[in-house]
C-alpha cells in the first residue's frame, strides 16, 4: 500500500498486475487540469481561475452564498433559470479608483444581459457589493438563519432587507441573500469518505452533496455526439475542475485524484498539492438545460433527456442520467490549471476500501448521489 500510495499507476489490470510482479515501471497518464471554476452564490454563473485554494468545504468562497426566499428554502436554476444570469465576481484585493489603496475586499454580483432569450429586459440594477469576510462588528448585524437545502438545514447569515431588495428586483419576487455561517459544521452525508482517510471530516457549504465535482472534456464530446443538432458546453454541468487526456467517462474508475505538480512529478506524496477522493457519480437534474447564456431552459429538454437516454449506469439511481463525479479532499492545498496535472488514481480494485454508508467500492463501482 505504501508504494502504492507513492506513484499513480494505469487503471488497466494488466498494467497493475504487471508492475506489482515488477514486469514494469509505473508510468503517470498524460492527464492534465484543463480548466478551473469557482461559483461563490448557489445556482448563479461561474467563475474560471487559473488557481484555486483547496478547502475542507470545497474551493475558496465556492457556493458560500445562496439567493433563497422569505422562509429560507434555496432558490436554484431548477426553478428559477434566470439565476445562471447572475455573474458573481471576487475582489480579494481591490483598490480604491481615486487613491489607489486597498480597500475592503467584496464579491460583486452584476447582471449579464440576456443572449437572444425573448425574455423581457431586466430592470438595469446597478453592481451588488457584499464583504468577502465580514467583520466581528457586521456579522452581530446580520441575522443567523438556517436555510434549507433539500432535507438540511445549513446556518447562514442573511444580508439585510437592502441586499434583498436587490435580488427580489431581478427575480421578480421576494428573495434574500444568505452568506453561510461558520457556526456549525455541515457534514458530507452522502458517500463521504471514512474520516481516518481525510485531513478534515468532509464538509459542504450550500453545494447540493459534494465540495467538489469533477468532470473531463471527453465525456462531454462523447454527450455532444449524441446530441441531434447542436452542441453544449461544459457551463452546463458546473464541474469545479474540468480534466483533459482521458477517455470519455474513464473518471468513473476513478477514486482518488493527486494535484502534482509539473515541474515535481517525482515528488513524495506529503509534497503534492491537492489531493481528492472521488465519492459517488453525480446524478443530472433539470439544471443541465438550462441554457447559460439566455436564462432559458430547452424546450427540447436537451441534454438531460439524452443523459437519461443513455447514461443511465448507476445501480444506486437507475432512472437518472449520469455526468461528473463527485469528490472531497483528502488534503488540502492548491490547484492551478497551467501547472497541475490530474494524475489518475489507484483503482478500487487494489485497495478495495468502504465509503459511506458501508457500500463498497470495487472495479470502479461508484453509487450515486442525491440530484445535483
């Protein structure tokens, strides 16, 4: 298991075999990060870094805040599309336009214009500014709610009656912002991996199951070959970190990913980066069609009704269509998207280990997650 957890081998049994009886050299696969993504609020646009802070949560700020209504109940593209209009920008260190010192650091929400939508235009609404981390003195301000999220309910400061003026303008009905509170611990409930595995018992903020999903460019052109007609990107299926140089789906077999960097691909494991646990496949909502440029679902109901068609392979969800998988770090660090490759990991089929709910992963087998 040491040398095993050293060097990240290929997943065909061949390979292993070969390399366990000492016929062979592990070589690593030519799987590098493609691209990266951020989405501060819950169900609004992304943002595409070239590095990201790996936490116990998932990224730096990622869904750390959520538009809900009166009563606290999330408000997400499955009902309200026009969220993916909403394009949510960090200033970790701005400065001010007229003396050109620092000032307080904010995520800015602005509005996008609608692409060909044959919605009417939205009210112009002028930039939302939010503080990135609030002070001691503005959080006794803010009252302590806790929203709920599918079954859970998750602490989180609301941001006052004017912030949620803003939101219900654009939405059209009553609506609050709600920044998630470091109150209380959200635990990962879903096919969490064992805590004795992990720096950090896995957590969520307001993301649906996972802190991270993970998906690769050759999955999605495999979904666009089956598509009739027209192609998507991968904005529709919202992945963190988006992977290139494997095969269609091949991160399905999959179960523990290793940040290394290119520059130190020989370096100890306790040398790497960012280091995730691959838990479950991600089971595709209504979300995916939404298109992201217009606010407008498909009519066609594209691409969920072709996942459905056929990517129906999980035992754990027979009726859902499958795309990404989801992950939790198993220690924590950095990832960029020029320097860091995604290596492929040890198979299940080595280690044979159980997470959550005592399913046992084996040949790649990974059970579903709740809707996301």
């Amino acid at each position: 298991m040491d040398l095993l957890e050293q060097y990240v081998v290929p997943l065909l049994p061949e390979s292993i075999n070969n390399w366990l009886t000492g016929q062979t050299t592990p070589t690593l696969s030519p799987v590098h990060v493609a691209k990266l993504f951020v989405y501060p609020v819950k169900s609004c646009r992304g943002i595409a870094v070239e590095e990201a802070q790996v936490t116990k949560t998932g990224f730096l700020h990622d869904r750390h805040w959520v538009i809900t209504d009166e009563d606290y109940i999330i408000m997400t593209q499955r009902t309200e599309s026009r969220l993916v209009l909403l394009q949510p920008t960090i200033h970790e260190h701005p400065k001010d336009p007229d003396t050109g010192l620092p000032t307080v650091p904010y995520l800015a929400v602005n509005v996008v214009e609608q692409q060909g939508s044959g919605l009417p235009p939205s009210t112009s609404q002028s930039e939302l500014r939010v503080p990135l981390y609030p002070t001691d003195e503005e959080r006794a301000q803010y009252k302590l709610v806790h929203v709920t999220v599918f079954s859970e309910k998750v602490a989180g400061y609301d941001l006052g009656d004017e912030v949620a003026e803003w939101c219900s303008q654009f939405l059209g009905k009553p609506a609050r912002l709600v920044m998630r509170a470091d109150t209380e611990v959200r635990r990962m409930l879903v096919c969490a991996p064992p805590d004795d595995l992990v720096e950090e018992p896995s957590q969520t903020a307001f993301a649906d199951d996972a802190p991270f999903l993970l998906a690769s460019e050759a999955s999605l052109h495999d979904v666009n070959e089956h598509l009739s007609g027209y192609s998507i990107d991968i904005r529709r299926f919202r992945p963190n970190i988006l992977v290139s140089g494997c095969q269609a789906f091949e991160e399905e077999t999959w179960k523990r990913v290793q940040f290394i960097p290119d520059a130190d691909r020989e370096a100890a494991p306790e040398t790497r980066q960012a280091d995730l646990w691959v838990t479950s496949r991600c089971t595709r909502c209504v979300m995916t069609n939404n298109n992201p440029d217009t606010g407008m679902p498909s009519s066609e109901q594209q691409p969920l009704k072709t996942l459905i068609a056929y990517r129906r392979v999980d035992p754990g969800a027979k009726f859902k269509g499958c795309f990404g998988m989801n992950c939790a770090p198993v220690k924590l660090g950095k990832s960029a998207v020029e320097r860091l490759p995604a290596p492929k990991a040890m198979p299940d089929s080595i280690d044979n280990e159980l997470v959550g709910g005592g399913d046992e992963l084996s040949d790649g087998l990974h059970m579903a997650s709740r809707s996301g």
